[in-house]
C-alpha cells in the first residue's frame, strides 16, 4: 500500500506502538475520528481513499472496527510484529484505564451529576462519529454508485432498522458488485 507521503519510510514498530497508544488513550468511545486524523492528516501513513478503503474492509470483518484497522495497518507496514505493536499500543493503556475508572464507578454510580456527565460524554461521542463520516464521504463524491450504495445502507439501518448483518450480506456483495462493474 503506498502511503500518502511516498517518500517517507514506513512507521517502525515503534511508532506503530505510540501512535496507536496516543489513541488508545485519547478515544474513549470514540477512537475512529481520532485514527482517521492521527493516519492521514498528522502522520500521513494512508491517503484518504486508502483509510476509506481499509476501513470499509475492517468493518466488515468481525471485531471491533478499531482493533481491526490496527492490525491491518500494522500488519501492511510491518508484518505480524508491526500488527502486534499497534493492537498492543491500542489496548494497554485503555485496559489500565478503564479498570481503574471501572472501580469508581462501582462506588459513585448512583451520583447524578456523573449521569449527567455520560449524557454530555454521548452527544460529545455522537458529533465526532457524524463529523468522521463526514469526512470519510468526501473521497467518495466522484463515486455516484458508492454514495447510493451509502445512502441505501443509511436508510437500511437507520431508517428502517433492518438488522445489521442481513442488510450487510446483501449491500456488501451488491456493492462489490457494482464497484466492479463500473471499474471495468
């Protein structure tokens, strides 16, 4: 995969470790804007259409999306020690974390200012996710058919409340299909 800085050397084990670490650490709930940012934007290891790509294929694949795309970034750069770096980078610090705020909570739980404060924390989780798909259509503008194919999965899910993997056993084929049509 040629990254979007083709004259760059491509990110150590290392660098995989804190790059996704930093992540881990700074996206509770909502790491995927934050990837997206820290792989194209910041360090430029994927070009926009790339991290489209990779990630339709890491949602697709059972797992969380997240831990997914670690892998395969790792893995496309550095092999099975690049994806172990990244997934390793992306869990331990959260895992510490969380244990950690799993235990206050155990003793605070009923306090109402901390509901108050997961509201806030959701509506905060919910515009970055609208503002990252946002920016994920827009390598996609030129592509009329891969917007319909969006636009039907959005209406799928959403609107109609279809069950996720009925709906992605008929959309991902139909678009595979019509991606492979119109690329001939």
């Amino acid at each position: 995969m040629e990254g979007a800085d083709a004259d760059r050397p491509p990110p150590s084990c290392t660098d995989l470790f804190l790059g996704f670490l930093g992540l881990g650490l700074m996206g509770f709930g909502g790491v995927l804007p934050m990837a997206r940012r820290m792989l194209v934007e910041d360090r430029r290891w994927l070009a926009p259409d790339q991290f489209t790509e990779l990630l339709g294929l890491c949602q697709f694949l059972p797992g969380g999306n997240i831990i997914n795309l670690s892998v395969a970034v790792g893995l496309e750069f550095r092999g099975v020690a690049g994806a172990m770096s990244a997934i390793l980078g992306l869990i331990l610090g959260p895992t510490a974390v969380v244990i950690g705020l799993g235990v206050l909570y155990d003793q605070y739980k009923d306090d109402p200012t901390l509901r108050h404060i997961f509201m806030g924390l959701a509506a905060a989780a919910a515009g970055l996710l609208v503002a990252t798909a946002w920016k994920m259509l827009v390598p996609l503008r030129a592509r009329p058919v891969t917007l319909g194919i969006v636009l039907l999965t959005a209406l799928a899910i959403a609107v109609l409340r279809l069950p996720l993997l009925p709906s992605m056993a008929v959309l991902a084929p139909l678009s595979i299909l019509a991606t492979w049509r119109l690329s001939r």
